[in-house]
C-alpha cells in the first residue's frame, strides 16, 4: 500500500521510481483530430511549443486542439524525476511528474498569451495538487515556458489573474512556473482520448473566472 501514499506532496528525487531509458510504446503517427504528426520533437518554422498542466490531460488537450492556430496538440507527463514513466506510475504519486498537454501552435495565428488565458478560464489554479475530485501531484498546476517571452509572458498573466482572484477572495495561484523540463509523450491510448470516446471523462474544475478585459 507504501506505494500509493503521499500523493499529496512531491517525493524527493531519490525516492521516485527508475523509470526507463527510452519509451516502451508505440505511438500513431498521425493526430486523429489535427491529422498533423503526434511525436511534435521539431515544430514546423514559425511555430512555437507551450506546455501546460492542468488537471486531468484528456480535457485539456480536447480544450486545445480546437484552438485555431494550434497545429498540433499531446499529452504527456513533465515537471518530474522518473524518465518514461507510465501512466500508472505517474498516478503512483511516484515519479513527480504532472499531466500536461503540449501545444505546436502558430502564433501568427493565436498568441501564446490566449493560450496562458485559456490556460487559467478552463481550470482552477488555486487547489494545489489537485483538481476537483481528482487529488495527487500529477494534477497540479503548471505553465512550462519554452522561450524567455513565453516567460514573460506567463509571470506577467498570472500576476493579473492572481490579482483578479485575490481581489475576489477566491485564493491564492499555486501555479507552477518554471522553464519546460524533458516531456515524456504518454501512451498511445491516452492521446485524443476524447476524439476516441466521444463521452470519456472530463474534468474542467474552474473558478469561474473569466480573464480580465484590460489584460
């Protein structure tokens, strides 16, 4: 039962499970929605790479892929220790990675600034290691910033949509912030879940924000 205690709290890097030198699965070629490449290693020119952890992956990329101007949507495991875990040991708690969603996007077309708005209407950046119903480290919050604007970009809008909640009384952001770590793609069967069945699960927990106007 040791093994699936403490999914509240990281673990220290020396307590997380091995993991494996390179990924054990499979994965399709081509995005069932997008119809672009699902392995996205090299973006197309002009393209940029955002990275997001918002609760339960399945939602959060269903929300992203109908972004125009996203060429290419993922879902993975990052922000952890443990190299090409599984799902089952990211859910263990074990590995200290969250479930995230890797955006190819053109920012010709949609700016990574929408995508740090979507990013905080569609979940609640305030319950720390969970999402609703859904509780462990994997489902915290995160923005993973891939360029020094993205950066920017990222601290400038969570300090405007923390001001807007405080202002509210609805919390304080527990975001997570840092430049994008190794991201690990997920099983086959976990990406465009929700294209494959239409009435999976989807946890859209939110604070009922909207992103302030002025911003």
């Amino acid at each position: 039962m040791s093994f699936f205690t403490r999914k509240s709290e990281l673990i220290a890097p020396d307590q997380a499970l091995p993991g494996r030198t390179e990924r054990p699965w499979h994965l399709a070629e081509r995005h069932l929605v997008l119809d672009a490449p699902v392995v996205t290693d090299e973006a197309p020119p002009g393209h940029e790479v955002a990275i997001f952890g918002l609760g339960c992956f399945w939602g959060a990329e269903e929300i992203y892929w109908q972004k125009p101007g996203v060429w290419s949507t993922s879902v993975g495991y990052a922000g952890g220790t443990t190299p090409n875990p599984s799902y089952e040991e990211v859910c263990s708690g074990r590995t200290n990675h969250t479930e995230a969603v890797r955006i190819v996007f053109d920012p010709a077309v949609i700016s990574y600034a929408d995508l740090v708005k979507t990013f905080f209407e569609v979940h609640d950046p305030t319950q720390g290691m969970r999402q609703g119903n859904d509780v462990g480290t994997q489902y915290r919050s995160a923005i993973y910033w891939t360029t020094p604007e993205q950066e920017r970009t990222a601290r400038e809008l969570t300090q405007v949509y923390g001001d807007e909640l405080r202002r509210r009384r609805l919390g304080e952001i527990t975001t997570e912030v840092r430049e994008a770590p190794t991201y690990y793609y997920a099983e086959d069967q976990h990406q465009q879940y929700l294209a494959k069945n239409p009435f999976g699960y989807r946890c859209h927990s939110n604070t009922g924000v909207k992103f302030p106007e002025t911003a």
